[in-house]
C-alpha cells in the first residue's frame, strides 16, 4: 500500500507539472512564470523551497545532537532569509524587471562582476541539490526495505523531479511547490499529534528535551563559541540573499506588494513548521529510549525514518513519506532551475548574443538537463557526507563573494565597479585563507570572509576612486 501510494504522487506530480508547462511560451515564461503568480502561490514556493531534506531529516538530527543551539543556520537563518528579502530587496529588485539577480550585477558592476556572482552561484547550487536528490535516494530504499538501493532511488527521483521541470520551468515548480506545500503542512501536523499522543503528550515530550538541555537557543557564553554560533546563523541567512532561486520566487509575482508579503510570510511559516520534525524526533526518547541513543551515535540523519518506520501506523508511514517526497521534490526542483537559468542568462549569452528568445528557452532546458546530471555525478562522489552540511556549506561562497555588492549596489549610491571587485577579492580570499590554515579554528572563516568583504567594497569605492582621481 505504501509503495503503491508514492508510486501515484509521483505520477501525478509529474501530470500536474506538464499540465502547467503548457503555459510555457518564452523565457520569462520558463523562468519567472511570466511575473504572474498570486500571493498563495508565492508563499507556497517560498515556504516550500526551503522546506527540502535538511528540514525533514537534517534539522531532527543536528537538534538530536546538540539541541537548539546547533540549528541558528537552519531554520533560523533560513527563516530570516526570507524575511529579510521581503523587507529590504523585494520591492528594490521587483523595479529593475529582470530575469536573474545576476542581471542587476551586470547593470551595477558590470559584465565581470556578473560572470564571477553567476559562476559562484551555479557552483554554490552543487551541494544543495545533491543534498536533496541523496536524500530521494535514502526514501526509496527506505520504502522498497532496500530492494531499491539508495544510488538506484536517487536515480529514480532524480528523473521524476527532472521530467516536470525540464518541460514546465518556474510554472511547474511554482505550482507544485503550492500543493507539496499543503501536503507537507497536513502530513507533519498529524504526524505530530499522532507521535505527541504516543508518548503521553506534548508536555511530557517538551519536558524529556528540558531536561536533556535540548531547548537552550544560545550556546555557553563564550566569545568563541558565540562567534562560531553568529557565523553559522548568517550563512544561509545573509548567503542566500543573492541566490537565483529567492529572486525568481520574488520576481515571479504579479506584483511588488505580493513580491514582499510573500516571502515575509513563507519565512515565518517555515520557522513555525520546521519545530514539527524536531518535536516528533523528541518523542523517540519516550518511544524507543534505548535505538534512539545508539541511533544518535551512528547517524542521527537514521531516527526520524526508524521510529516513523517501526514505532507508527501504516498510516502515519503515508504521512510521512509524502510529507518528506514533497519536501524533497519542491526543494530539488526549485535548485535545478535556479542555476540552469542562470548559466545561460548570464554566461552563454555573452558568447552567443544573437541567441533568439525561442533558442534562449531551449537551451536553458537543455542546461537544466545537463546540470542534473553534474549533481547525480556531485551526490555520488559525496556520498556519506550529512544533509545538513552539504547544505550549509554551499552558501558560504555567495556569502562572502555576492552578497556585499548586491547590499551596497542597492542601499550605497557611492558603490563602484572597483569597489565591487576588491570586495570580492578580499571577500574569497580571506575566506580561503582562513579554511586552508588554522585561523578558521580559532575564528569562523565565513564571518571572516564577510567582514574583509565589506572592507573592500569601502576601500575599493573610496580610497582607490580618490587615489585614480
């Protein structure tokens, strides 16, 4: 039975892509929905692009590991991400009308800029999706009790993600993202209440992650250790701000209202919905005390399946793996097509800039094709390596390297090509310096890269200008 659920949401997550990839006509179409989706749509694909396999399995586990603290870059910094673009760069970005944020690099900075921000984007979008279709893999042999392995699941998701976005672009994944978004949001709800009521009820399981020290939100009060806390927090918080896959979300809206409600709302949903995971992963300690302390100890990424798996109802099994598949599902699509589009829009184009628009849309499926298949490469050479961290660390890049030049070209009117440029330079080296070497132990090398990166943009827009002058 639940086999032959999955089987079915698949295929009709598939019928209902191609079902709205006939809405496809041009680029705009294929990569901004031709500026037309409603507020319940963009809240649905903001909430749900977030929503992927870190939230689901990556979360629970690093909560189980070392509680609330270990989770400021997610949900926490992915929450305020979204917040933050809708109060401060929706409207701002929604004026300029343009197909990629890397199209505002070009008109601010210039065509360099713009080359660098885009190849640092598509590599950034590596760990995220292979994260996402690695996951694919683990669900469906989960699901088969390993018939399937993992490598051959991840292939199977990976195709059936592939085949809707590839024909429907951002329509297809915009509406998708809607209805994984409501199957999500009512699968994990009755998870939870399911789970709560097992283990004699919230309070009790509230009490049990009390008493284990698992609710405390900072860390010991120690400069290192605060750093270290305050460095993960704005990786994906302040990283993610220049990522394609925020900005079609924004400018796929019918409007610069619904442009910022929407990702205000997503945000705060998100952060509301991504404590369910956490809370029934809690219920293991009540449920089955004595796996889920050896579970911990070999892979925590294993005790949300284990205990949905052995300790619920065929029932609450469907729930849950259609809540992870759309989580999953909306997450990988969404990072496809973000750096697919990407590539053509501000790469090939500078090499073919007579492409028509008709030979524009196919090649940027044909990329979406191509990248895939990069990522399946990506996710098998790393296999082994946790959610959560092949999340995490794809946003330290755009952090460092994009995400001063877009605050300043937006807010700074003092802002300069130049100053663009040492940002960035100061911005990647410092970082990689400080991981190469043993200054990234002692003080986090993503804090580290930010902070020579805001430098550079002063010293480059200032001081160079007024040495040149």
């Amino acid at each position: 039975m639940l086999t032959t659920f999955v089987a079915l949401y698949l295929l009709a997550s598939i019928a209902l892509g191609l079902w709205f990839a006939r809405r496809v006509h041009n680029t705009a179409d294929y990569a901004v929905a031709g500026r037309a989706l409603p507020l319940s749509i963009i809240i649905g694909t903001t909430f749900a692009t977030w929503f992927g396999s870190e939230t689901v399995i990556g979360i629970p586990a690093k909560f189980l590991e070392g509680g609330v603290s270990e989770t400021a870059e997610d949900p926490w910094g992915a929450s305020l991400c979204l917040i933050l673009v809708g109060l401060f760069f929706s409207r701002r970005l929604y004026q300029h009308s343009l197909l990629t944020i890397n199209d505002y690099y070009r008109q601010r900075y210039g065509k360099g800029v713009e080359l660098f921000c885009s190849a640092v984007s598509v590599i950034s979008y590596l760990g995220w999706v292979a994260a996402q279709i690695s996951a694919l893999g683990i669900v469906f042999s989960l699901l088969t009790d390993s018939a399937i392995s993992p490598l051959t699941g991840t292939f199977l998701g990976t195709f059936v993600v592939l085949f809707y976005t590839i024909f429907g672009g951002m329509w297809s994944v915009a509406v998708t993202d809607f209805i994984q978004m409501i199957v999500i949001v009512i699968c994990l709800t009755a998870i939870a209440v399911s789970a709560g009521s097992l283990a004699g009820g919230p309070l009790q399981v509230l009490e049990v992650a009390h008493q284990r020290q698992m609710l405390e939100f900072l860390p010991p009060l120690e400069t290192k250790r605060l750093l270290f806390f305050f460095g993960s927090g704005i990786t994906i918080m302040l990283g993610s701000i220049p990522q394609q896959d925020i900005f079609q979300r924004v400018m796929s809206a019918k409007s610069a209202d619904i442009a910022v409600i929407g990702p205000l709302i997503g945000g705060i949903a998100y952060l509301l919905f991504s404590f369910i995971p956490m809370f029934i992963v809690a219920t293991g300690f009540i449920l089955m005390p004595e796996e889920i302390e050896t579970l911990v100890e070999q892979d925590a990424q294993h005790v949300l399946p284990t205990l949905i798996m052995d300790h619920m109802s065929e029932a609450t099994k469907i729930l849950f793996f259609g809540a992870l598949l759309s989580a999953i599902m909306s997450t990988a699509s969404s990072t496809i097509l973000a750096p697919s589009t990407v590539f053509v829009q501000n790469v090939l184009k500078h090499f073919w800039p007579q492409m028509s628009d008709r030979q524009e849309l196919r090649l940027m499926r044909v990329t979406v094709l191509l990248f895939t298949v990069l990522v399946l490469c990506y996710s098998i050479a790393m296999h082994g390596t946790s959610v959560y961290d092949l999340v995490s660390s794809s946003y330290q890049v755009p952090l460092v390297g994009a995400f001063v030049p877009l605050v300043c070209g937006l807010y700074w009117d003092r802002a300069t090509n130049r100053g663009a440029v040492t940002s960035i330079v100061l911005g990647i080296g410092t970082w990689l310096l400080f991981m190469a070497t043993p200054l990234g132990e002692a003080f986090p090398q993503q804090l580290a890269g930010l902070l020579m990166a805001g430098f550079g943009m002063w010293f480059g827009s200032i001081y160079l200008v007024r040495q040149k002058g």
